[in-house]
C-alpha cells in the first residue's frame, strides 16, 4: 500500500487539459487503423520503389507514413544491404564522421509504477531502493568525469522523492563539480513526463534534452504492460515531449522500447510522434530517437518471454528504417547491446552511444556492478576508452561536443541547420576539438597511439583552409592548455 | 543608436526580453544592412536556448555577447560594426534586457 503523502502526490501530477490541448479532433497522434492499413497496403514493396525511397532519404527529407511501411515491409536481402549503406551514408551527410559519446547515470529508483518488464516497478521486492544524496551524486560525477565524460543523461524513477525540485537540484550540482580540467557540459535527463510548470523549472536550470520513452505505442499493449501507477496514463507519456517543448525545453528525445509490441507497429508510432511534434511546433521534431531493445531484468520474467523479442536481424533493419525515415534526427544505440551488435549497428547510422556504462544505484564511484540495484542488465561492458579505441579502429572520431545548446543553436534552430545537411560543418571541428581534449588528458597510451590518427585524418578532411587555420589555432591553445574551445 | 535601442525599450515598457528583442534585431540590421544575428535566453549555468534568428550556419569567429543573466546573442559578423559603436551597442542592448 502507498501511503497516502505518496497517494496525494500521485493524484497532482497528472493535469487532464495538458492532454487534451494537443490532440487532433478529440484523438491522440496513434490512429493505430490508418497505421495498421498502410503496413498492410505496402506489403511486397518492389524495388524501384524501395530505391526511390532511398533517393528522398537521401536527400534528407522525412519520410510519409506509406514510405516508412513500404520499407519496413521489404524482404529482399539485397534491398537492405543497399538500404543499410545509404544509412551510413545519410548519417555522414547530416553528422559526418563523428560519435558523440554520453554516460547514463541513475540517480534514483523509487518508483510508483508497476511496468510488468521493469526491474524498478513498485512490486519488485529483489530491488534494492536508493536516491542519491548530493554528495552521493557529487562523487558519481566526479568518477565519470575522472574517465573523461562531458556528456550525462541522468535518469530518475517516478516517485515524489525524486520529484522535480530534486531532480533540478541535481543538475546544478552535476553542472557545478569540476575535478581537474573535466567537467560536466551537458546534461540530459530521462524523467517520468511533468506538466509543462514542472519542466520550466528544468528549463531554467540549464537542462540539455528531456527525454521519455514512450516504451510502446500500441495502445493495447500500453495498458497491459502499465496496470497501475501513473504511468498508466497513456495520453500523459504520449504528450510529454509536446509539454517540454511548449515549456521551452526545445530539445526533446523520444524512444520506443522495442520487445513489448511488433516492432514494425512501434517504428510507425516512433515516425507518428516525429510528424506530430514537427506540426505543431513549427517543424521542430524530436532532436534524438532511441530504440532500446528489452533486456532481461532482477525477478521480471516478461523480459526474456514476451512475444515480441526483437532479434539482432531484426534490431538491424528496424535502427536502418529510422535512420531513413527521419534522416536529419540523432539517433541513439546504447550500452543495452552487446559490442558485437553496436560495433555492426552503429553502421546504419546512429549518431550517439554510451560507454563504460553503470546503470547501478551509486555504482559508477564503487566502480562495481550491483544487479540489485540496477533497472536491467547492460550488454556492452567496455571502458570508454576501449570503445574509443573500437570506434577509431572503425575510423569513427569520438566527439563529447556540447557547443550546440550552449551557443543559441538549439530547437528550430538546430533542426534548421541539421535538415540542411549541414550541422556537421559544426561537428566535425567540434569532434576533432573535444576529442584532442579527451587524448590528452583521459586516454591510455595505447588508445593515443591507435586513436591520434583520426585528428590528423579528420583534419586534412575540413573543407577550407579557413576552417583549418581557426582550428589549427584551437588545437594549438587545447596544447598549450587550454580547455572547451567550440565554434 | 544606444538612444534608438532604448526607445525601443520605452514602447515595449513592461513587455519581456522575447517580446522585445525581434525590434533590437530590427534595429540592428537597419543600421547594419547585412548583419548575422542570433538571440539566446540563457537558462542555469549552460543552456543558451534558441529565441530569434538564425546567423551564418558556419561562421569561424561569431562574436558572443551576454546581456545579464538572462539574455545572449551571437553576431557571426561584428566587422560590420564599427569597433568604437559596438561597445555602445552592448552596452545598450544590457540595459535593455536588463
């Protein structure tokens, strides 16, 4: 039994007519027929189309619902070979050759809700509850930064002890701790949805992204995997994106958890959310999808037996389908995969991936794995420099650039610039910069020496000599000392 | 033009720095024909937010400006302000969006 503070909290957060302002004749963005129909429609999609399908991705446009079917419905293996290179090929277009690198760090995992796959859901008695106190948090950074992180997303279980006060009071103390020359630029956060007064107070903390997964976009499936709790509320999850952006938090991140539902089914929901954002807000959708794959978790069996598993075959195609579906959006592969299906993945397309990941409670300052206090296990246990190191033998730069939201380029603006296919004029300076940092003060010798090439490579690939001088010069103050030089 | 950027101030008495700054920008770029601009409101210690303009996509040496605590603005090309006017133009956009 809740106790009735908890029960009071519950019963304030959700606000009905910040739901209801955001939908389209009385209906959410889901219209799961029309979806369902058109998957049905585009069924043995030929080959002339599938490739003129490739052309408009490739011109970074965003694709139609029909589009996106006829892709998902392919079955020609050869198509997909095609269609993952011109994956890559998108992802160099709009962000060149660069990785950005983020750490996840779990700040608490109280939690009102009662997912059936979660290894936090309230009913869960193996899991072992903590929320970390601004000490506890203060030597969390400290460890990640002492690894060379500049790049967090903090995530937060549903429940009033990590309400939002807490929750900002833990951005100003990761945005404050310094250790050395490293410290946290940016930080993103993954949080239960909020009304759109709660998320001001994110906003004017200095949040990075908001991010909230929608975990699956079929309605069905949705109630049945959220009995109770406020996450049960479908229509609040499904409009906290629109919330955060009407709150001025212009960089939002949406996801799909993929296992729960047919996944051809949650990329169509993923493309819905995308269009519906971009109507109504000036053409400014989600600024990074992620597509987790359901792992297994303490005491929840769901995770390893429910039907709708995604296997690595299929994770391929569905990452692929993304990227030319919203072909200007960042796209995120976590650490929930193995380094063998990220080191193959991570060519279709994505942008941004984690390392030396702890997803435990406290974990990343013990510098152990605790299982107990984890939301589920991780697939992917390399170092950071490691999966450096991995990347560059990849010939992937590693990037922990945050110049973006710190100079105005955020929102409409970014989107503006990356739907040109030309925010990588930006990420590649910014990625040699940020990573001449990391070589100097965090890498083993034995990834300097495997890795350095990439800044000569990556150097010489800049498109005019100006760029190069005003890098040069930047490069040269990074020597001398200096730290956080961006354009 | 600090004079004319403050008149500006005293017909958007009482409105905020988002309802003001499209008329700073406009006053700008009529005495600066040319001029790349990009506004922020600045949120914590780190977040410089989007609110008007676009500038340059690429620009190696923009010229960044805090005015107080809640405002900034990126100009990609300050050269086509004279040196001795621009610190006057600063000055005046800070009081504005004080």
């Amino acid at each position: 039994m809740e106790s009735l503070a908890v029960k009071q909290w519950m019963d304030s957060v959700i606000k009905p007519e910040q739901i209801e302002k955001y939908y389209n004749h009385g209906k959410d963005f889901i219209d799961e027929p029309f979806i369902q129909e058109t998957l049905l429609k585009t069924r043995q999609p030929d080959k002339t189309r599938v490739r003129e399908i490739m052309a408009k991705s490739l011109e970074l446009q965003r694709l139609d619902f029909d589009e996106t079917a006829a892709l998902l419905n392919c079955t020609d293996e050869n198509l997909w070979q095609e269609m993952y290179a011109t994956g890559l090929q998108i992802k160099h277009k709009v962000y060149g050759r660069r990785i950005v690198f983020f750490a996840p760090l779990y700040v608490s995992n109280d939690c009102v809700n009662s997912c059936v796959y979660c290894g936090f859901r309230h009913e869960n008695k193996e899991t072992i509850r903590h929320r970390l106190t601004m000490e506890e948090l203060e030597a969390e950074i400290k460890a990640l930064v002492s690894k060379g992180h500049k790049r967090l997303i903090m995530v937060y279980g549903e429940h009033p002890s990590s309400d939002v006060n807490y929750i900002a009071e833990t951005l100003k103390v990761a945005y404050a701790t310094k250790l050395g020359n490293g410290e946290i630029r940016r930080v993103n956060v993954n949080a239960a949805p909020m009304s759109i007064e709660d998320l001001k107070i994110l906003r004017d903390v200095g949040i990075g992204t908001f991010q909230v997964f929608q975990e699956t976009y079929h309605h069905a499936t949705y109630k049945k995997m959220h009995p109770r709790g406020l996450k049960s509320n479908m229509g609040w999850r499904l409009y906290a994106s629109h919330r955060a952006m009407d709150a001025g938090v212009d960089d939002v991140g949406i996801g799909a958890l993929f296992g729960l539902a047919d996944w051809k089914f949650e990329v169509m929901g993923l493309l819905a959310h995308t269009i519906d954002l971009e109507e109504k807000f000036g053409g400014v959708g989600p600024h990074t999808i992620s597509f987790p794959r359901m792992q297994p978790a303490t005491n929840t069996p769901f995770a390893e037996r429910s039907p709708n598993l995604v296997d690595n075959d299929t994770f391929k195609k569905l990452v692929t389908v993304i990227r030319l579906s919203v072909p200007y959006t960042g796209m995120i592969l976590t650490a929930r995969e193995t380094a063998e299906v990220r080191n193959d993945v991570i060519n279709v397309g994505c942008s941004q991936i984690d390392a030396d990941s702890n997803i435990g409670i406290g974990a990343y300052s013990k510098d152990k794995v605790e299982h107990n206090t984890q939301q589920f296990e991780l697939g992917d246990q390399r170092s950071l420099d490691e999966a450096i190191r991995d990347m560059a033998k990849m010939g992937y730069i590693t990037s922990f650039c945050t110049a973006d939201y710190r100079c105005g380029r955020t929102g409409g603006c970014f989107m503006g610039i990356a739907k040109k296919g030309n925010i990588h004029n930006l990420c590649q300076p910014n990625a040699i910069l940020t990573f001449k940092e990391y070589l100097l003060d965090y890498a083993s010798e034995k990834t300097r020496k495997e890795a350095s090439y990439l800044i000569d490579k990556e150097f010489e690939a800049l498109p005019n000599d100006n760029i190069k001088q005003t890098v040069k010069a930047m490069l040269d103050r990074i020597e001398a000392g200096e730290r956080d030089l961006f354009l | 033009m600090q004079n004319r950027l403050l008149s500006i101030l005293d017909n958007h008495s009482g409105q905020s720095g988002e309802d003001i700054i499209p008329s700073l920008d406009q006053c700008l770029k009529q005495a600066y024909p040319g001029l790349q601009t990009r506004w922020s409101r600045v949120y914590g210690r780190r977040r410089w937010a989007h609110i008007y303009g676009g500038g340059e996509i690429f620009c190696l040496n923009p010229l960044r400006v805090e005015l107080g605590a809640n405002y900034g603005l990126y100009i990609d090309n300050p050269e086509l302000i004279p040196p001795g006017e621009l610190d006057t133009i600063i000055e005046g956009l800070q009081q504005a969006l004080a």
